[in-house]
C-alpha cells in the first residue's frame, strides 16, 4: 500500500467507522459506550464477550453489528447437550431416507463468515468451549479431513449470569482469548426508558436491523485497514512508560498505593494481566486513537479500553474471587487513580 494513499485511506476508513456506529445506534438505544467498543474491537480484530441481563439488547446489537459489517451471520445457543460437532456439521434423515451430512454453523459459509454469535455459552460443555477458543486463536478448523479457515470471522459470546444451574464457566484462563468483556446494562435515563417499554418501534427487532445500512463496513478489508491504523499509530516513550506501569499495577497493586476496604492487597492478585492481554489492550488504544484524527497515542486512548480489555485477566485468589464481580471493577478504578498519567 503506498505510503502517500494511507493518510486518505485511514481518513476515508475514519469516515465509516463512524458511520458505523451511527448506523448501529439506530436499532439499540441507551448503548453508546457498547457500540463504540465493539467498533474498537472490531478493527482491533479481537473477540468480545458480552455480559447482562437478560432482554437488555445484546441480541439485538450483534445483529446490527453483523448487518453492518456484511459477511454471514451464525448464532448457536449453548446447552447442557450441545456437543463439538454441532458447531461444524449436522446429520440426519433426508427425503429419500438415507442419512446426510450437511455444514455446520461454523462450516456452512465458509470463508464468508464474518460474525458468529455464541449465545449463553457458560450452557455448553467444556468440550465445547475448546474448539470454541481453537476456532477464536485460529480463525480454522480441521473437518472432514481438510483445514477451513475464516479469515473475516468475530466471535461474540454472551454469558448468562442470572442462572447458575447447569452452567460450565469458561476458565479465567481461556477467558484470556476474549479482547474485550463488555457488560451491557438497561439504560439509567428515564426517557429511553420510556421509549424501550413504549415506542413500538422498539418492539419489532427484524425492522430495526433492517433499518441498519447493510455492509456500512466491508468486511473483506478490514483486516488490511486494521494493519495500516496498528502500523501508523505511534506511541511516545513516556505512553509507552505509562502503559507499563498500569500493567505492573495489575499484578502488585500495592506497590502503587491501591487499597481496598477489607480486603488483604498483597493476598489479592493470584496472575496479572497477561504479556498477550496488554498487547491486545494496546491494539484497541491504538484504533482510539485512530477514530478521534491523531496519529499519536494519548493516556485517554488507553484509559478508555483498560477496564474492558485487562479486567478479566487479572486473576484472584480464591479467598477473593468469589467476590469477583464485587472488587474487579473497584480494582481498576483505583489502579487508573493511582497511576500517575502523564
């Protein structure tokens, strides 16, 4: 790619991304934060897994996201009796009564799959969960006896965390394969409230996401766009100092002055974040960065990805992580107080 195009071409590619997002914003209301995340981790080229309620739109924002993107789009649901198979091929009884092997949601549309959505995953077996994450690190499968590869694919996944019977947590460590873990909250504002519970435009999914312009983002070239934005983005010798010491505070946070009420800091972390995961966190800052027109980093662009892109890395010890989702999201926000930003 000439060098003389790339500032063009990364302006034209800034332009629809951000009609992406408004595009997006059309069939969910009250997501704003969510929809610019996935955009970062989009041309991040990352995974996301999604976190909520029930009925609070997750379902709703991937299939805009997929329609905006173009490319194929497959959604599984986890179950107790989901098996490795069924993600790549199905067989049963045709016509004829003879036996047939047809695809699978993964298989079925080869390398036109751009989004595949993986609903109530913590319902599958941890059998399940392994070729999901070989899939993800990968982007192939072997089946068949011959190698597929996905060269557009995104993996979303969506945990239940109001039931806990018959449910198999993916490790922590696996968890790791995940860009970002975003939740997704009703909105606070009264007013879109209302609208969710009594604008019956918001009762008819399918025309929501048909009002969404489809492939708004080419699909094809996004992973070339996503090399350029990772390549021109720079980073100063003292971000880069920044960004070291908010992963050193992710694995000795006491060494940085963070406490938290009641608990033991120097029993709390078990592993840091991992070398991978501030790698990734450092790829999404990147594409912040790209989005508001600089060519450099700022500590805001890597602010504004920390909590979504390193919280589930860091790893307790189990007198703590119980208490998970009670002292993670405090953890964070005292280690962005106390490191000093430049």
């Amino acid at each position: 790619m000439p060098h003389y195009d790339k500032d063009t071409l990364l302006a034209d590619w800034r332009r629809r991304a951000l009609n992406f997002e408004q595009e997006i914003g059309k069939a969910v209301i009250g997501l704003d934060r969510a929809i610019h995340q996935i955009t970062l981790a989009v041309f991040s080229r990352g995974h996301v897994m999604l976190e909520g309620d029930v009925g609070v739109g997750k379902t709703t924002l991937l299939r805009a996201v997929a329609r905006g993107l173009g490319g194929a789009y497959e959604r599984i649901e986890g179950t107790i009796d989901l098996m490795p198979n069924d993600l790549i091929y199905h067989t049963y009884i045709n016509e004829l009564g003879k036996p047939q092997v047809d695809p699978g949601p993964i298989l079925k549309h080869g390398e036109q799959l751009s989004v595949f959505f993986f609903n109530e995953v913590n319902r599958a077996r941890p059998q399940v969960h392994s070729l999901l994450l070989r899939v993800m690190a990968e982007r192939s499968i072997t089946a068949f006896n011959r190698e597929y590869f996905f060269p557009h694919l995104q993996v979303f996944a969506d945990r239940n965390r109001v039931e806990k019977e018959e449910t198999f947590e993916i490790p922590s460590a696996a968890r790791d394969r995940f860009l970002m873990e975003l939740h997704i909250e009703t909105p606070q504002d009264l007013g879109l409230q209302r609208d969710l519970m009594f604008d019956p435009r918001f009762h008819d999914t399918d025309r929501l996401i048909d009002d969404v312009q489809p492939g708004a983002l080419p699909y094809r070239d996004i992973a070339d766009i996503a090399r350029v934005i990772q390549g021109e983005i720079k980073a100063s010798d003292t971000l880069q100092q920044y960004a070291l010491h908010l992963w050193q505070a992710t694995r000795k946070p006491q060494d940085y002055g963070v406490k938290i009420d009641g608990v033991d800091m120097q029993r709390l972390i078990l592993a840091g974040a991992s070398p991978r995961g501030m790698s990734m966190m450092m790829r999404a800052a990147r594409v912040s960065a790209w989005l508001n027109d600089r060519t450099s980093l700022i500590p805001e662009d890597v602010r504004l990805v920390f909590m979504d892109t390193t919280a589930h890395r860091v790893f307790f010890n189990p007198v703590y992580e119980l208490r998970r989702s009670e002292l993670v999201g405090e953890l964070m926000s005292r280690i962005l107080q106390r490191v000093a930003a430049p």
